[in-house]
C-alpha cells in the first residue's frame, strides 16, 4: 500500500506527463490520473490522522462483514 507521500508523488509524476503532451487524449487522461492520485493521497493522509476513529467490522464465519 502506498503511503499519502507516494501517491502525491505519482500525482505530480501525471501532471508533469500531461504537461508534455499536446495530445487532447493525453492530456484528459493524465489530468484524470492526476486527480485520482490526488484523492487517494487525500484519502490515505486523512487515514494517517485520524486511525484512532475508524470503526472495523466483525466477520461472520463465511467471512460476511456484519
């Protein structure tokens, strides 16, 4: 798994290849890769600060989250 710094990382590695294309396709896709990392990055910082509240599930025998 990555860690918040990583996929921040390789949201700056997008930005950087969009900026080299002039590619309409390229572009859009890099940018949607951008914000994705961006997101997950986003995600996983929240993870990193506040773990203490996240609530797990219980697993049933047939391992069924309940």
């Amino acid at each position: 798994m990555f860690n918040s710094g990583q996929y921040r990382a390789k949201a700056a590695e997008y930005k950087a290849h969009g900026q080299k294309t002039d590619n309409p396709n390229e572009v859009r896709e890099f940018r949607h890769l951008e914000r994705t990392f961006s997101e997950m990055a986003d995600n996983e910082e929240w993870v990193e600060h506040n773990h203490d509240k996240i609530v797990l599930g219980t697993t049933n025998d047939q391992g069924v989250v309940g």
